[in-house]
C-alpha cells in the first residue's frame, strides 16, 4: 500500500484542516484512515493551532504518527498519550527514525510492519 502525500496548500491538506493560513508542512495518508505527520511548522506560534489539529485528526478516527518530533511537539503528544518508537521509511529516510503514535494502538511502537512499508520497533 503506497501513501499518498500531502500539503499544506492543497484541497486534501484543507479538508484535514492542515490548512495553509495556520500551518506549513505535509503528512502522509495512507488506507484506513492512517496520517503519518512528516513535517510540520505553526504559523502563529503559541495559539494552540497545532494541538487542536491532533485533537480534530483523533476525535476524527485518524491513527495518527508523528515522525521526528521537536520538544515541542512531544511535550503536545504527550498529552494524548502518544510514545515514541522507531520505524523505517525507505522512499523517505535512509535509516530507522523516531516516530511517536498512541498507545495501545494497533501498530503502536514494539509491533511489526506498517501497511507493509515501515517498520515499527519499540
């Protein structure tokens, strides 16, 4: 299963409320209702806009990961219980990288294979 990529900018990153006025960046999607958020800068610091987006894309059903993320960014995952973990991403990055998502979600770091083209270690 390929991902689809998207950004801000776009009539996909909209309808995710990954819009451009407030955000700059791209995520990937993938089959069942999978994000995989690459790249992500809030173009008005300290409003809460980048914490609201998790919230929507979670309360929305989205299994959400974070891949590489900042201090800050952990510090807002960390409130909706999400761990870090390492996965792999071959057409992305040439080694295994930190990717935070959920606990207790199915894929969560420590299990084995994302829709067959990462894999995840804990």
């Amino acid at each position: 299963m390929t991902a689809h990529r998207i950004e801000t900018g776009t009539r996909e990153g909209d309808a995710l409320g990954f819009t451009e006025d407030l955000f700059s960046g791209w995520l990937e999607r993938e089959a069942g209702n999978r994000l995989i958020l690459h790249y992500i800068i809030s173009r008005h610091k300290n409003e809460g806009n980048t914490q609201a987006l998790i919230r929507q894309w979670l309360t929305g059903g989205y299994d959400v990961s974070v891949v590489m993320p900042r201090p800050v960014m952990q510090h807002i995952l960390q409130k909706f219980r999400f761990v870090p973990g390492t996965a792999r991403f071959p057409d992305q990055y040439e080694d295994a990288v930190e990717v935070w998502r959920r606990a207790g979600i199915r894929g969560s770091p420590g299990e084995q294979e994302i829709q067959g083209r990462c894999a995840v270690s804990g």
